[in-house]
C-alpha cells in the first residue's frame, strides 16, 4: 500500500477539510496542555472531515517541531507535536496539508526589530486587533533567508501539501530595503503619492505585485525541490482586496490550485468561487472559511444554517470546502465547531463522487486585476492610505453586481480575467463592468473578440486610461463601443430614458432608471457622443439644477429633498453598436453596480439583447436559487445543481423550479437523474434537443445528472 494514498494530488482527494486553528502563545503552561494529537484526529474524523490542515507554525511564530533556525513552542515540551499529528492522520490515511504563517511572525518582529515592516500608513482597516500581529517585510534578505531555512525543515516532514498564508502586503512598505528595490527595479524613489495617470506610479504598483509573485513562486519551488509531487498553495484571501495589498492574479500561476479564506458574505462567495474556477492551474479549488462568525467572536459561531448554504455553494462549484475549527487555548477542540461542521459537511459528501467537469458558461464577467483601484485616491498621500481587504474599488463594485444579476437571472455566467484572453470567443458574451485601467494586448483581444462575432457589454470608464497609467483621451476601444468619451458627468444623479419599448418595458413601470454618482466614484457616469451607425439605446435626463446640488442660499434645486428629473435631453447614454460580425452594447453608466431593481432590470434587459441565442440553460426560480451547470464530456453527461441561498435563516424550501437545458453540439440527451440517489426524474426533450423539467420543494442543495449520447450513435442505433 506504501504510496497508494498519495497516487492522486491532495485537491482531488478530499473535500471536507478541517483547518486545526492552533494560533495559540506559550506564555501559560496551561495552553495546550490537553493537547492530544489521535483525538484531535478522532474529533476531526467525527465531524465528517476527509482532510485537515495542521498548523506547523503560526503568526506568534512558534513552532511546533523542533526547529533549529526558529522558537519551538515552549507547551510542546519535548513533544514533536508535528510529527505526532501527521502521523496519528497518516495512521488512518486522511491526506494532511502543512499550514506555515509568511509575514505575520510574531517571534521574528520580536527578535529582529530591522525586519518589521515599516507601512507608511500607521492606521489599520483591518477587522484584527492589529496591535497583536507583529509583521515583518518581504523585501527583507536576513528573512527571505530565514523563511528558507524554515522551509527546508518543515519539508522534512512529508505533508500531503502545504499551503503557505499572508503573502501580501499590511500597507506600502517604505523600510529601507523596499526603498531601495524600488530604486533598483523601476529607476525611481519610491512615490509618496498615490497617482493612478503617473507611470511612475503604476510602476512602482506592479513591482510591488511582482516581489509577492516572486515569494510565491520562490516557496513552491523550494518545497518542490525537497518534495516533488507535493502540492504547494498560497492562501487567495485578498484576491479581490484592492491594489494595497497588491496580491495580483499573475501569481496565481505559482499555485498548485487556489484557495482562501472568504469572509465576504454571499456575493463575495458567488464571484470569487466562479474566479477561481477559471483561474486555478488545477481544479478542484478550495472555499474556506471559519466556523466562528468572524475571526475574533471565537465562541460566536456562525449558525449552522449559514455553513450549511456555504457548503452547498462550494458543492455548486464542485470545490473543496474548508472550515476553519477553533482550538481551545487547552488544546482541545471545541466541540459546538465540530457539530457545526459535522452538519454543513453532510450537505456536501453525498454529491463528491460526481464533482467535476468545465463549468457552462455563456457569459463572462471580465475581471480585471488591474482595476483594483480608484481614480478618486490620485492626489492622496501614502500616510492616509490603510490597507483594505475587500473590493469596495469602483470596478468591484461593478463586477459584484454584474454576477449578482446573472446568478439571480439564472443564466450561465462566470468570471473571468485575462488568462482566459485567447479563449474570449469561448463565451457568447463577455461583460467588461467599468474597467479602469486596461492594457492595448487587452484592447486587441476584445477588439477581435467581436469583430469575430462575440458581444460585448460595457461600462463608464473602461477602456479610457492603460495600465502603464495613461489617460486617453477617447476610449481605446470607441471603434468597438461606437461611441466617444466626452467628459465625466458632474452632478449626483442622473436618469436614463429607455428608448425603445422592449427596454421600456424591461423597466416598467418606471419610465426612468436613476443613477447616482457616490463621491468616491464607486458608481458614476461619463458624457459620451454617438457614432453615426450606433444606436441609442438610453438617453440622459438631468436633475432641476444640473450639475448642482443646490443649497439653502440658491435656487438650484425644485423640490428640498429630491433630486427631480427636470430636463430631458438627447444625449446618449447607452448605445448598440455593430463591430464586425459582433455587437456591442456600451453604457455611459456603471448600471452593474447601482443595486436597485431598476438598475438591474435594465442591466439585465441589455445582456438580454446580446444572448440571441437560448442559452445553455435557464431557469424559472426564485432570484435565490443559484443554478450551475458542469459538461463533464467524458463521462457523456451534465452536472446540474440548484442552490437555495437565502439571506434569512433558517432557509424555507422553494416551491417549484423550472429548468432548461441545452446539450453540447452533436448530442442528444437520454435521461435526467437525480443525484446522490440516481433516480430518473422525468423531464421533456423538445424538437430542438432542449431538456426541460419541473422540480418542486428545493431544500437547500440539489444536483442532477443530465445523461447524453452522440447524435450520431443514437440514430445507428434506431436504424
Ligand atoms: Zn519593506
């Protein structure tokens, strides 16, 4: 048997996976004393888990081997609590992945005060109690060293995986080695204003994305030296943080897989579990997240309904979930956590054997890393700039809303980034949500993309200012969008006037979608001038007062409390536009990311008049059902699930869904199963192949296995 655990990678062999958390100090010798590694398994198996994370190390920086480059921690006393843990899991064949804390070492900022990071902004965003975290610099060689030491010893243990967490940055290092990286590297001193239109500026951003990148792929290639074949990953937490943290979709080609700890709620899960679906090297990804409601309510843990609905969201994506179980300070594990797991992990087992296969995906929401930024920042001194961990940027925001539409619509969406720039005419439609900053490689393959026949939609300011920080003057991509920036609009609201009845009764019965402009440019508008060939789709009436807000001393306003449409004019604000053999919808307004109903009414009447063809699949159910669909080609078969995910808790039943569904070209469907229990459910097959069936009472999670044969086959077989 000797190796046969081991013939597949760790991501494919479990998918109920407990993190042990042991962030624990050593100054009590109460801590840990309980500390017993065959029942901290037993407790793990118990609750259901296939696999587990084990700390070797944490951000206090202990360790709990016996290290000669660090501190072991003063409770294992004597103990190899490493050893003794991986071995008590090995002994049952449960497949165990090494956790090792970059940058957050509580020891080393300790014991080498010129290794701490220096932020230049003292204040902290973040949800921790940060005075607690001692955290070093990257950019630091005494440290890069120390980190490979520390490496070389926890490779001598022969962990399934290891997954490496923090490699991003607390805030814009300004100690002296990142001054000087900066001068070697970009030929400058490092900028102490933010200015998105300075190369300078933008420079010194992508080096700073580069020296994480770099420690990635330096860590993986490390453990791949002394453990070849062992998986190695990075946690993915701050993908969508913005550009302070600088962790940059490029870096995730230096993971084996990728996976995070998510606490963003259940948007945040919809597009970052579609994200890294399309931007792993491998699948299956990972979804994690704690059982405790937040990272500091230990003892407050999150209802178990909650990790129920999360569990069969990473299911409707066939990932890896991962829960993230507190220890006590004894060393125990806590027992409410794993009961709590235990339950959402039951939502998840009964539907692994079929996980799998590409996700179907009509539409592909464009994600675009370098946007993770905010025109509204130029001008504003590092000092004032705390690092941020989550996606309020303009284009997040945008990005958010626009899977928020598609998922509660129903309709097969994923996300996207440029690793998928040569394969754009996979997708019928490709949705660029207010893209600020956009390169001319990107330019030309949305160009081509449409010109080929792809739709496009877009918003305000995409394609307007590149990468390397330029600002144009018109849109790199006015060819395409058959439009032209003209200025961005001044005033707070603005109205847009659907001009043709099918969008007038998209919105009804409003007859006017209101758009704010917010001060810090999350959502806003832009002027714009028509080509001649395009044609307008929506055209702009303006508030009493326009572009003034009004005060008590003036007279620019109608009503005291209202913003009144007042002035209708014919400007466009959003246009149609054929480009090649494809088309191209471009709005003036950031409508993905308003959020009220007649924003996405209109958003969704717009990507409704792109998908001329009926889509891969479609479903008539309540907007909290998520709906997904694998092709799994070999296997000759779709994966369908349908998740009930809703806000209020516990969840009711939905009555009735409806769906359809499309077989891939050339085949024809033979049955619709039900899963995990492969009954036949019946369903109808209409002259065009599509499959419909009706299901009623969806409690939570569903999955169906759509059979089907090639066409050709099937009619051998009749003649
Ligand atoms: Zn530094």
């Amino acid at each position: 048997l000797t190796g046969q655990p081991r013939a597949r990678a760790w991501n494919e062999r479990s998918f109920r996976r407990l993190i042990v958390d042991m962030h624990i100090g050593d100054w009590n010798p109460a801590f840990l004393a309980r500390y017993d590694a065959e029942r901290i398994r037993d407790d793990c198996l118990a609750a259901g888990s296939d696999g587990v994370m084990l700390y070797v190390q944490t951000h206090t920086g202990l360790c709990y081997w016996p290290t000669a480059s660090g501190r072991q921690h003063a409770c294992c006393r004597g103990r190899d609590l490493v050893r003794d843990t991986l071995e008590a899991f090995h002994a049952r064949e449960v497949p165990v992945c090494a956790y090792y804390s970059v940058n957050f070492n509580n020891w080393a900022w300790l014991e080498h005060p010129d290794w701490r990071l220096q932020p230049a902004c003292k204040r902290n965003a973040s949800i921790l109690f940060a005075q607690r975290y001692g955290v070093v610099c990257l950019n630091h060689p005494a440290y890069r060293a120390f980190l490979r030491e520390q490496v070389a010893e926890i490779t001598r243990y022969d962990f399934d995986a290891y997954f490496f967490d923090m490699i991003w940055w607390g805030g814009v290092c300004v100690c002296e080695h990142c001054l000087e990286r900066c001068r070697r590297e970009t030929g400058q001193e490092l900028p102490r204003t933010v200015d998105w239109l300075d190369p300078g500026w933008c420079r010194f951003q992508r080096a700073r994305e580069r020296w994480l990148s770099e420690l990635a792929a330096e860590l993986r290639d490390e453990v791949r030296r002394r453990r070849p074949g062992r998986q190695v990953y990075h946690n993915f937490a701050l993908a969508l943080a913005d550009w302070t943290r600088a962790v940059s979709f490029d870096s995730a080609q230096y993971h084996d897989f990728l996976g995070g700890d998510f606490y963003g709620g259940r948007d945040e899960q919809l597009v970052v579990s579609r994200l890294m679906l399309n931007l792993s090297e491998r699948r299956p990804v990972e979804f994690m997240t704690t059982i405790s409601a937040n990272l500091i309510e230990y003892e407050r843990q999150r209802e178990t309904a909650e990790l129920e609905q999360m569990a069969g969201a990473a299911a409707s994506c066939s990932s890896a979930y991962l829960l993230i179980a507190p220890v006590n300070p004894d060393g125990t594990l806590q027992r409410p956590a794993l009961e709590r797991a235990r339950s959402a992990f039951e939502v998840l087992a009964p539907y692994q054997p079929w996980f799998g296969g590409e996700p179907v995906e009509d539409v592909a929401v464009y994600l675009s890393d370098d946007s993770k930024m905010n025109f509204a920042d130029n001008g504003r001194p590092l000092e004032e700039l705390p690092a941020g961990s989550t996606p309020t940027y303009p284009h997040g925001h945008a990005v958010l809303g626009a899977c928020r539409v598609l998922q509660q619509a129903h309709l097969p969406f994923g996300v996207i980034t440029r690793r998928q720039l040569e394969q754009l005419g996979r997708y019928r439609v490709v949705v660029l949500p207010n893209v600020l900053r956009m390169d001319a490689e990107e330019a030309a393959a949305l160009r081509e993309y449409v010109r080929a026949g792809g739709c496009l939609y877009a918003s305000r300011m995409t394609s307007l200012t590149e990468t390397a920080g330029r600002r144009h003057a018109d849109f790199m991509l006015a060819d395409v969008f058959g439009c032209h920036y003209a200025a961005p609009e001044a005033g707070a609201v603005v109205f847009l006037r659907p001009t043709t009845a099918e969008l007038g009764e998209a919105v009804r019965p409003d007859e006017l979608v209101t758009h704010r402009a917010t001060a810090t440019q999350t959502t806003g508008a832009v002027r714009i001038a028509a080509d001649a060939d395009s044609t307008v789709l929506a055209t702009l009436t303006l508030p009493y007062g326009y572009p003034q807000v009004g005060s008590v001393e003036d007279q620019d306003w109608a009503a005291i409390h209202v913003m009144a449409a007042w002035e209708r004019t014919d400007h466009p604000v959003v246009v149609e536009h054929r480009f090649g053999a494809g088309r191209v919808i471009y709005s003036a307004a950031d409508l993905e990311s308003g959020g009220s109903p007649g924003q996405d009414r209109l958003f969704l009447a717009l990507l409704r008049r792109l998908i001329t063809e009926a889509p891969s699949f479609e479903a008539r159910a309540h907007p909290s059902v998520w709906m997904t669909v694998f092709d799994q080609r070999d296997a000759r078969r779709q994966l369908v699930s349908l998740l009930s995910y809703q806000a209020e808790l516990p969840p009711l039943p939905v009555p009735e869904v409806e769906f359809r569904l499309r077989p891939p070209d050339g085949y024809r469907y033979t049955r619709l199963l039900r899963l995990p229990d492969e009954q036949p459910v019946a369903a109808t097959v209409d002259a065009d192949g599509v499959l419909g069936t009706r299901i009623t009472g969806l409690d939570g999670f569903a999955a169906y296995l759509a059979e089907y044969e090639e066409q050709a086959a099937q009619k051998s077989c009749t003649r």
